[in-house]
C-alpha cells in the first residue's frame, strides 16, 4: 500500500492539468478588474461629451 501511495504522490505532483484552470481563473479575474476599473470612467466621460453635444447643438422648438 505504501509503494501505490508513494507513486500516486507522485502523479499528483507532476500533474499540471489543474494548473491551467488556475491560470485561467487568474486571467479571469484581471480582465474583471481591468473593466470595473475602466468601463465606469470611460461611461462617464462618453456620457459628458454627449452631454455637451447636445447643449451646443441648437434647440428645435
């Protein structure tokens, strides 16, 4: 039992199929980071230029 659990020690440890999932949660979780950090500001700044847009074209009533 001791020589099957030695061996399946070390199958374990030379197994990088869950390291792939790992890294890929990794990206995951920049890319997240990476648009709350950036979607919200750019929403803001789109939203103002319309905003002044619309205040310097002219009114139609």
């Amino acid at each position: 039992m001791n020589i099957k659990f030695k061996q399946w020690w070390g199958e374990f440890l030379c197994d990088e199929e869950g390291a792939s999932a790992i890294e890929y949660a990794l990206i995951a979780a920049m890319v997240a980071l990476a648009l709350i950090a950036f979607v919200d500001p750019i929403n803001t700044a789109v939203s103002n230029l319309f905003g002044q847009i619309q205040s310097a074209l002219p009114s139609s009533e």
